[in-house]
C-alpha cells in the first residue's frame, strides 16, 4: 500500500485542504403546494483532509455557477480554502477557468482587489483523467450519501 497524501498528513485549520465533488440528482417537493412539481437538486460534498470532516451544499444544477455560488457559501461558513481536490467534472473544470479567468481581469498591481484576491489565491488540484480511484475520500462521501 502507497503512501498517503502529504495534504492528508500534514497538520491545518479544518476544511483548510478539501475534496469536493457533486452527487444526485435528488427530487424534492415544496411542503406548501399541494399538488406542485417536483424539484431536481443536487449536492455538492466538501470533506476535509485532515479531519475527513463533510459538509453539503445544495445546488440547483451542475453548472459552473451554482458550483462557485456553493462554493462561495461554503467559504463564508467555513473560513478560507488553501487547497480544492476535484475530478474531471464539466463544472469542476469550468468554475476553475471561470476563476483564473476573473483573477486574470483585475490583476493590476494598483488594484487593491487584486492585492486581496492574490492573497486569497485557491490552489485547485485535479485528480489525473479516467482515474476515479485516485478521489477515493470524497467518492466515499458520495457513496455514504
């Protein structure tokens, strides 16, 4: 048996390096409507390194807005992420250009938000394509789910 990550081992703050990833798609009804339609949602799952702690977020869809709007949730819950370990999904891949490509517009060094958001800068890892197994904590989250 390999090694285990050097993320999963080194001591950090809670949520500080976190696997995400998104199951479903679950179908809810509003409990005031009578007869009203059901609604699809999904769940996107945080789950620590270091504390395999796990936190859900409900997203409406899987595109990459819903994602970074979770995401900006799960932050503001959660306190600052250093390191996100996703696989190969659309959204995942998608927010992330999204991302780098805001960074990238306010990068001036006389803007004091790119100051902040240099500072504030996300390391986002992706797991090696068709390799399901190497997201084994977070698939198990989804698993349990």
């Amino acid at each position: 048996m390999g090694d285990l990550p050097e993320e999963r081992c080194r001591p950090s703050l809670p949520f500080n390096i976190t696997g995400v990833d998104f199951c479903g798609p679950f179908y809810i009804k509003n409990k005031f409507q009578r007869k009203g339609p059901l609604q699809k949602i999904y769940v996107s799952i945080f789950i620590c390194f270091g504390t395999r702690a796990v936190h859900f977020e409900i997203v409406s869809d899987l595109t990459s807005d819903s994602f970074i709007a979770a995401l900006k949730r799960f932050m503001a819950r959660r306190g600052k992420i250093s390191t996100i370990f996703t696989d190969n999904g659309r959204n995942f891949v998608g927010a992330h250009t999204e991302l780098k490509r805001l960074f990238k517009l306010v990068s001036n060094p006389d803007n004091i938000l790119a100051h902040y958001l240099g500072s504030e800068k996300i390391h986002w890892n992706f797991i090696p394509p068709k390799s399901a197994h190497f997201g084994g904590l977070w698939e198990a989250g989804v698993k349990s789910f």
